[in-house]
C-alpha cells in the first residue's frame, strides 16, 4: 500500500504508546521489523529515541 503525505501534514508520533500502535498495525499489514519505520516516517514525525526503546522492547 503506498502512502504518500505532504511534510505540512505529518503528525508527530513521540507518545510510545502511539508508536507501538503504529507498528501493530503496520505488522498485522504484513511489513517486516526491517521496513516499519520507512513505512512510519512516510506518514509521522517520530522521535527516534522513543521508537528504539519501543523496538528494543518489542
């Protein structure tokens, strides 16, 4: 599925909650770990830190 969003339109993804939520879905979708967070950032700003703890925890 391609997503495409204008830099003006991101959101911005820091809760890890949210970021954890994100890579669910983006899962259940059938991306690999190596691609969730190309696929997030298309969409979301996302704090790094916050993602690589929830990575390391996942």
């Amino acid at each position: 599925m391609e997503r495409f969003v204008e830099d003006y339109q991101k959101g911005r993804l820091t809760e890890r909650v949210d970021i954890m939520t994100a890579i669910n879905i983006l899962m259940s979708q059938g991306y690999d770990e190596d691609d969730l967070l190309g696929e997030i950032t298309k969409v979301f700003y996302v704090d790094l830190d916050a993602y690589n703890e929830v990575m390391g925890r996942h």
